[in-house]
C-alpha cells in the first residue's frame, strides 16, 4: 500500500510521544512493503530539534506553507491507498479536506491523544485539529486508546469505524546496554513535569526516597518548577534527549511510571514509555489504570503501586526477583508491542475497511464482551455515528545531560 500521512511531526523526538512510535512504525511498514510519505510542517520548535532529516526507504515532505506544497500533497494522493491525518498535525483542517477529496482508498484519522480530544470535547475547549463535521467522513478512525474512548469517538464524533492502534517499541532503539554512572540509580522516574501527574509522583516516588534516605533516585525530565519537594537522595538529569533513554533505563534498578491524569481516566492508553523500559529490560513499577492488564500481567511482569509502602516494597525485593519480573515484561514486549506487531494491526485495520466484516444483529453485538473487543490487536466492528505552544530548551544532541542533586542545585534551572 502507499500510505500519505499528514502528521505532527516525525523529523524531530524531542517534546512529543510521535515522532518516536511514528519512526518505529513507519520503518516496520516499509519493511513489511508499504510505500510511505510523510508530510510535515516546519515549525520553530522542532526545527530547532530536529534530529532525522529523511525516512529510509520512504519520503519525508517538511515544508514551510501549505499553499505552496498543496500541488504536492495532491499528486502524492492521486495514487495513494491511504490518506491519513493526525491529531495535532499543523495544518489538520486543510489536510483533511484535501484528504478527503483525493481519490485515495481509504481516508483515516489517527488520533494519538484520544484522552486530550476527548476532555476537550467535554470541556467545551477547542480542538483544533477536528473539524465541525467531527470524524464522520473519514473511513477508519484510529486511536492510540482503547476501552470507552473508542465508543466516545463514535458518539461524540460521529466515527463510523474505530480501531485502537496502540503504542508500540522499536527493540533495534530501545534495547539492554551498559549502564552509565552518571544515570546509575535504585529506581529512576524519567517524564517532564506535570502537575496532574505531580499527587502521584509526590506518593510513589518523593516519599518513598524519605523512608529510604540511602537509596538512590533519580527523575529525569525538565519544567520542574522551583518549589518541587526535592530531597537529599532525588537526583535530577536534566532534558534527557531521546537517544539517551536506553542508557537511562538500562543505569537504573527499576523505573517507576506514572500516568498523565486523561489517559488514566480513561483506561486502555498505555505509555510508550513503558514499552520502552521493558524493552531496555528494565522492572517497571507503575500506578494501576484500566486495561493495564491487557498490555501486562500485574503478577508476573510488572509492579502495581498505589501507596508509598508498595515503592518501598518494591525496592526491598532481590535482584532475582526484579531479573524474573523485568525479563518476562521484556519477553511481553517483543511478542506483542513492537512496531512490527502494530504494523500487522494497522494492516488489519485497513483491510478491514477494503473488506468489511459481516454485518452481526443486535442480540448479538450485546454478546460482545467489552473488555475482549479491546484486547491488543482487535478490531473493532463499524457502529454507525452521527453524520503546543512548548516551552524552548535547548537544542538536543544526543549526550548525557548534567546530573545534580535536584535540592542543591534546582536553582540552575
């Protein structure tokens, strides 16, 4: 298939969750013989952070206007299988409408931040990349969250087909290397601020490092404001570029997750980056959300925190109990949450558009069960519908970032 994409971005990792899975996936597709095209535009920020300028194998479109690559984005069209948009592209409403006037087989949307649309959509917020007409032209809608997103994107927004498209990892990116001293940690918490996610962190990870005053932690991040409650054993590493997450996984004893306030509410939006440890094999500690089960067994391959005493409980198991909990994560990963694993969905998604599922009665579709029609990979059956700005840093280059103790030296921010 040839598959045009109108996206956020792909030329630069650095403040997005995109451009990392959109390079992993796109350069399964190509392996997998897709043709692809991305298009993109040039704005300051990621200009300023760029750090790919061509796709292997595919076409990599940046420009500057949309008026003056209009004629191009037409004859990438003209013979595609595939337009697609995404949320947060730049140019979405153009690209939509450009979209879905092209001969292409399959018009679709991808959203991957189907929790921000949504609490927009409830807060009666702009959402700047969806139209007034919502989602109902397009074919199939994708979207980075499963679970009850999936029915909101129907109801709220007209979908007419929906299929999750989770994240996923490249395991030739993300893998086991040597750790690193200036990352070398008991557990690590690698996320910009947020203060959504600020009661969670404060529970888990700062209180736990008061109870545990001979442990070493470790966030890595930025934004942190002036009045984060460090202590004397939270160290801080500053704007960890993208290509130094290995090493940072892989320098720490266990990592801890925490999830954006959207996302946990509604369930089934599993962060890339814990795809990204278990790859690195690293044990995950991370808060409970709904779904969590269906990407990894709380048993088996990660730990489930809610209080200060599951941190510090986990950080009195042994290293054979980590070593059995992170390899059984990590051997979960590579079986079913790679970019070539997510490939194959996306393929399936599409075809299911080329050629539908029989139509099933009422009775019964209310057999279905919920939780099985958004397992990983599922397909979900069409139900009719009704017709950053970011703060600026510094320019990535892919070194290791100072580390310094966040109480001592939080002023140099």
């Amino acid at each position: 298939m040839k598959i045009v994409i109108f996206g956020l971005t792909v030329s630069s990792s650095w403040g997005n969750g995109h451009a990392t899975l959109w390079r992993g996936l796109i350069k399964a597709l190509i392996r997998r013989g897709h043709e692809i095209v991305f298009f993109e535009k040039d704005v300051p920020y990621y200009a300023g952070h760029r750090d790919l300028w061509g796709i292997p194998g595919g076409e990599l479109v940046i420009y500057s206007d949309w008026n003056d690559v209009r004629p191009l984005a037409r004859k990438a069209l003209s013979d595609a299988d595939v337009g697609m948009v995404t949320s947060y592209c730049a140019d979405a409403l153009v690209a939509t409408e450009i979209v879905l006037s092209s001969p292409a087989k399959i018009k679709a949307f991808y959203d991957l931040d189907t929790p921000v649309t949504l609490e927009n959509l409830r807060t009666r917020r702009e959402v700047a990349y969806i139209g007034e007409r919502g989602l109902s032209d397009f074919d199939l809608v994708l979207s980075y969250t499963g679970g009850a997103a999936l029915d909101e994107l129907q109801r709220r927004l007209g979908a007419r087909r929906v299929a999750p498209l989770y994240g996923s990892v490249d395991p030739e990116v993300h893998c086991p290397v040597p750790s690193r001293n200036e990352y070398r940690c008991d557990i690590s918490y690698l996320g910009t601020y947020a203060e959504d996610r600020q009661a969670a962190l404060e529970t888990l990870f700062i209180e736990a490092a008061k109870l545990l005053p001979g442990k070493r932690f470790l966030i890595g991040g930025a934004q942190y404001p002036a009045a984060f409650p460090w202590t004397e054993n939270i160290f801080f590493a500053r704007h960890v570029s993208p290509p130094e997450h290995p090493a940072f996984y892989s320098s720490s004893r266990i990592t801890l997750n925490v999830t954006r306030r959207a996302m946990a509410h509604m369930g089934y939006c599993p962060s890339g980056r814990m795809f990204e440890a278990a790859a690195c094999g690293i044990p995950i500690l991370t808060d409970w959300w709904q779904g969590l089960d269906q990407f990894f067994n709380p048993a088996s391959e990660v730990m489930i925190a809610r209080t200060t005493e599951d941190s510090v409980a986990a950080l009195q198991l042994s290293d054979a109990e980590l070593e059995q909990l992170s390899q059984a994560a990590r051997e979960r990963v590579l079986s079913e949450h790679t970019a070539e694993r997510r490939a194959i969905d996306l393929e399936e998604a599409l075809d299911g558009v080329l050629r539908p599922a029989p139509e099933i009665n009422g009775a019964a579709a209310k057999d279905l069960d919920d939780s099985a029609a958004n397992k990983v990979g599922r397909r979900i059956l069409p139900v009719p519908g009704e017709g950053e700005k970011r703060r600026r840093g510094e320019k990535g280059t892919g070194s290791a970032p100072e580390i310094f103790s966040g109480k001592e030296d939080l002023k140099t921010l």
